[in-house]
C-alpha cells in the first residue's frame, strides 16, 4: 500500500472510516475489520466522536490493542452527541478531545478535526484552540471538514505562523464533483491542504451492488437513508452514469472500484480515499483496488460524470 503526505503524517492511499463501528459492527467484527486493514497496508483510520453512538472511538481503540504504533487514528468533533447541532468554542474543543483520548485509549491522536463549522463561533477562536492542543502533545495535525472553499481559506489565515492545517475532508466521487468546482480542491492546491474524500463509493453506487432502477440490498448505507436522500442516488440521471461507467469497466476489463479509488487518487491534492467496510473482504477489495490509470482512461472518465 502506497502512502501519501499528510503533514507530517504518512497515510495510505487507502484510508478506512469508521462510521460502521458501534452501529453495524459489534466489537468482534470491528476487530476482524481493522485487523484486516494493518494486514492490507491500511494505516489511515477516520472516526470521530459521534460515530455509533460514541462507541467507534472505543471499538477502534480495543481493534488496534497492541498495534496502535501502526495506526494513524483521525477523529472528529463538533456535533453535539445528541446531534441537535454544532458546537466549537475553544472549551468543547478541549472538553471533546480528552473525551475522544479517553474513549480512544490512546495518548494523542494524529489527526484532529473540526467536524462541522459552528457558525456561532469565530473560527480562528477554533482553531486557536485546536492549535493549543498540538502544543500540549494531545493531537499531532489538526485538520477540517465540511468547509466551503471561503471557510477553508480563513481557517488557514487563522493558523498564522502557529501549526499549520493540513486537511479537508468533503464528499467527493465520480458521481459528485463539486469540489472542482466550488473551489475546495483549488484551495487545498493553493495552501498545500490535504484533501481526504468521504463517500468515495457514493453510497454503493460505484460498488456495483446498488444499481438504480433496482430494489436497494439490504444492510447497505443507502438502505438505511432517509427517503428523500434516497431519490437523489437513485435519479434517472445518476443511473445513466452508473450504466454508463459499468460498460466502460467491461471495456477496460477493470472494476469500478478501481475507477472510483484510481480516479479520486489521480488528483495530486488528494492524501487518502476514506472508505467504510464492514468486513474483512471489503477491506481486502478496497485496498486492491487502486492502480494507475492511463491519460486516456482519466479523461473518459471525466466525460462519462462530468456535470451537464
């Protein structure tokens, strides 16, 4: 498994996000998850501190045990537990990452990130208070998410010459693009922000399992979506592209897997693909998937899903 820059942090191109912990997964199966990610390579783990209920810090820690030192651990904060809204004044800062330490198990966490942006508190305030952190020996890289391009560029104006952020994650894929064109991506380029893609296999659909115009297998994330989510990943529109990139894929003779990972990874700004599995075949699956794709095969690709 190749790995990327992420600050001074070295991640694997393919990440594992453990949103499944605590909800789908019991322990056990969480174990056998993360085992099979240090297996593959895998070192880049994203939780945070509402993943299942609070319980995604805990069973990620328990998974890795005695192999921590292999692990970068990312986790989150921000959203209340209850899920009522946003908060990050300097002291839930605080307050959130001896919690998350607490549940993690662990002495610090590599990367620490602002979940949501609160817009009742000043952004320099958070990350001031993030900054703090660093210099403690809590968290080594502070990092965001969920930021638009404006919000991105004031955050890093608020690090001034204290640590640097070194991420952003947003939703990214080949069945949505919108940070080319929302100025995310140009804004990681420009102030040397890792970019970490969440929903990298939209939902299924870039998996092969979920196919639109089909009924939705069970125990898949898009099966547990609220309906009016559902109508936008099963649109007329969003079938034609998946039909369109399967027939491709039997051209190529390549998975689409292997597009959706390759794809995302040819774009330079891009550190690690996040990716949910929950077992130890997807984690397999996953991070077998990435290869180089050839000039040719990029810009078809680009064809097939660019917005109209």
């Amino acid at each position: 498994m190749n790995q990327r820059s992420l600050g001074s942090l070295r991640v694997s191109e393919v990440g594992l996000g453990c949103n499944n912990f605590g909800t789908r997964l019991n322990q056990d199966a969480t174990t056998a998850v993360v085992t099979a990610a240090l297996d593959e390579g895998i070192n880049f783990f994203d939780t945070a501190d509402i993943y299942g209920d609070l319980k995604s810090e805990v069973q990620l820690g328990v998974a890795l045990g005695a192999r921590r030192d292999e692990a970068i651990i990312a986790s989150k904060f921000g959203m209340l537990h209850d899920r009522s809204g946003v908060c990050a004044t300097p002291e839930y800062v605080h307050e959130s990452c001896d919690a998350s330490l607490t549940r993690l198990g662990t002495d610090v966490i590599d990367l620490y990130q602002l979940h949501f942006p609160d817009e009742s508190t000043p952004l320099a305030d958070t990350i001031g208070a993030m900054q703090e952190l660093v210099v403690l020996g809590k968290v080594r890289e502070i990092g965001c998410s969920n930021l638009s391009a404006d919000q991105l560029r004031e955050a890093v104006a608020a690090t001034g010459a204290g640590p640097h952020l070194v991420s952003i994650q947003s939703q990214y894929s080949l069945l949505a693009r919108q940070p080319e064109t929302d100025g995310v991506l140009d804004a990681c380029d420009e102030f040397a922000v890792g970019f970490l893609p969440y929903y990298p296999l939209a939902n299924g659909l870039l998996t092969g399992k979920v196919r639109p115009g089909q009924p939705i297998p069970e125990g898949t994330r898009l099966s547990l979506m609220p309906d009016d989510r559902k109508v936008h990943w099963l649109s007329d529109a969003l079938r034609t592209r998946v039909d369109e990139l399967i027939a491709y894929g039997e051209e190529q003779h390549l998975t689409m897997l292997a597009f959706a990972f390759s794809w995302l990874l040819s774009h330079p700004p891009v550190a690690s693909v996040i990716a949910g599995a929950t077992s130890a075949e997807q984690v397999r699956a996953n991070a077998h998937a990435v290869l180089s794709l050839s000039d040719t095969q990029l810009a078809r690709l680009n064809e097939l899903t660019a917005d109209d």
